[in-house]
C-alpha cells in the first residue's frame, strides 16, 4: 500500500492500517455477537480481551445529549421497559426522548424469540444495562484500563437535527477530554462527514458505503441511512472518498473486491470492511487484502488470524 499521507497528522489512523503480520480487529456495537449491542458491559469486555479499536453508533437525544445506539428509536427486539417487559413495539424515536426518559429502559440483552434476537444465539443476557451515554464510553477510554482504545465512532444522521447540531454535541465531548488523536468519525452520510471536515479537522474521516445490490442483507440492514448516489461517482468509491479528503474506507463485506481494495491502496487509502462474522468470510477478506475487519464475533476473528499468523491491533 502506498503510505498514507495522513498518518503523521492523525496517529490514530495506525490502528485501521494493516501493517505485515498484522491487521486491524475492530469490535463492532462492542462485540454485538457476545454480548448486548453498544452497551458500556460490551465495551468493558473488548478492554477485557486485548482489542484496541471498537465501531459504535451516536445518536442525539431530544435534549441534544449524545448516547450509543444504533436505531433511530427504541428497538422492541433489544429494549424492555421499567418492569422488565419486552416493547411491544419499536418506539419512540430516541430524538423524541430525553436523556433521562431513555434511563429506564434496559438493552441489556436480546429478544432470542425475535427475528433479530435469532441471529446471536451466543450473545450474554444481562440485566439493568442502561443505553450509555457517549460521555460513559468516553470516561471509560480516560481510564487506565482504556488507554489504548480506538474509536471508530459511527454519527447517525438523526433528519430532525441540523448536521452541525450532531456533530458539534458530539465533538464537544470528545475534545473536552482531549480524545480527538484517538477517534475517527465515521457515517453513511457524506454530507454529514463534509461538514465534520468543516467543524473539526483535526479528527480523520471515515467513509461507510453499501452498495444498493446488497441493501436488502437482514444481518446488516441499515436503518435509514443517507447514502450517497454511487453510481454518480462513475463506479470509483476509493476515488470519491479521495476526493472528498477521506482518511479511510469501510465497505460492506460483500461489495468488497480484490481490485477495489488495490485501487483504494494506491490512493493511499486502508479499507475496513463490516461486519465479517463468518469462517469463510474471514478468510476471504482476508485474502483480499483488507486492512481491518470488523465483526460481532471478535473471539471468531481472533483465532482465525491466530491460524493464518496475523497478529491483530
Ligand atoms: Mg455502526
């Protein structure tokens, strides 16, 4: 891979740059496969395990405070109520919730009669677990213990709030305790990260994209992304995300390609792929080349670079 001429500027970008005998283990929502999906339990475990680098998702409450959660409402497959029942439907919108509303529901575990609680079987049932604040997270990577932690921090594009609303809240915290040289901000929305360039450049950029043939995956459906038009980008997305100053590119795994991974690298740009979860998908990301992976299953991933002689970081 060409040297990427961002790293002497942003530090952080070491942990998503594949080096020889390495690659980069990012846990994602925490390690969503073992245990509750952004939750501050989850994040304690990957500390706990030896990972650096952890993807999460931030949203703003109606009082404008950024908490870790993936959709835009209160999912009734992962959320029980005061008296420890399942919603019995998804809602409200986290943006019609205040910070202190949302403290009585429990995403401590999942629903494993629903569709969704179906697809981690493995994932620990905890109890009591809050939806955390950003500012938990961030005073957990202020520890001893989380020193070393790298945050592939997802901005979810809330379209009640005005872009610079999110990314200021967000920024705000995150400068405050002077963790920007540890955070890559990184969205669906690349209007959202042109603005993050705008009111904080000292942060790199990264840029998710899915392509529209593989929108429909139930394992990784996004909820209500704003994506941009990819075929406006005469099919080159490395080029695009170059364009625009991007520091780093997260494809879905399976619109990842041999060729697109060389052409991102000779740009200088490393490729983070979502979300690897199974044995021959691994592999293959592997064998294409990427220069991290990020799954549910960060105990999969490990024995698998075990096995192949990767060492991750
Ligand atoms: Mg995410």
């Amino acid at each position: 891979m060409k040297d990427s001429p961002h790293l002497q500027n942003f530090p952080q970008l070491n942990a998503f740059h594949a080096k020889p005998g390495f690659i980069s283990l990012i846990g994602h929502r925490g390690a969503r496969g073992l245990m509750p999906e952004n939750t501050i339990e989850g994040f304690e475990y990957i500390l706990d395990n030896d990972i650096i680098a952890i993807e999460f998702d931030v949203l703003l409450t109606k009082d404008e405070i950024p908490v870790i959660t993936h959709d835009f409402y209160l999912s009734k497959a992962i959320t029980r109520n005061s008296e420890g029942n399942w919603l019995s439907k998804d809602g409200p919108r986290i943006s019609n919730l205040t910070s202190s509303q949302l403290e009585v529901f429990d995403v401590g575990g999942v629903d494993k009669s629903s569709s969704y609680g179906r697809l981690y079987p493995e994932q620990a049932f905890l109890s009591d677990v809050r939806i955390p604040k950003l500012t938990d997270l961030l005073d957990l990577a202020c520890l001893p213990k989380g020193e070393n932690l790298f945050l592939l921090l997802e901005i979810k594009s809330e379209p009640s709030f005005k872009k610079s609303t999110i990314i200021e809240n967000i920024v705000f915290e995150i400068e405050k305790r002077s963790l920007s040289n540890r955070t890559v901000l990184h969205s669906f929305d690349w209007e959202l990260l042109e603005e993050c360039n705008r009111l904080a450049p000292n942060m790199p950029r990264s840029y998710l994209s899915q392509l529209p043939k593989s929108s429909d995956d139930l394992y990784d459906k996004p909820s209500e992304e704003i994506s941009p038009d990819f075929s406006s980008f005469n099919g080159s997305i490395p080029e695009a995300i170059e364009a625009a100053s991007g520091h780093l590119w997260c494809p879905y795994f399976k619109d990842v390609t041999a060729d697109l991974v060389a052409e991102a690298h000779s740009l200088g740009l490393p490729v983070c792929t979502w979300t690897v979860n199974e044995v021959e998908d691994f592999e293959n990301m592997i064998d294409l080349g990427v220069d991290g992976i990020i799954t549910d299953y960060t105990d999969r991933a490990k024995n698998i670079f075990k096995s192949r002689g990767l060492r991750w970081q």
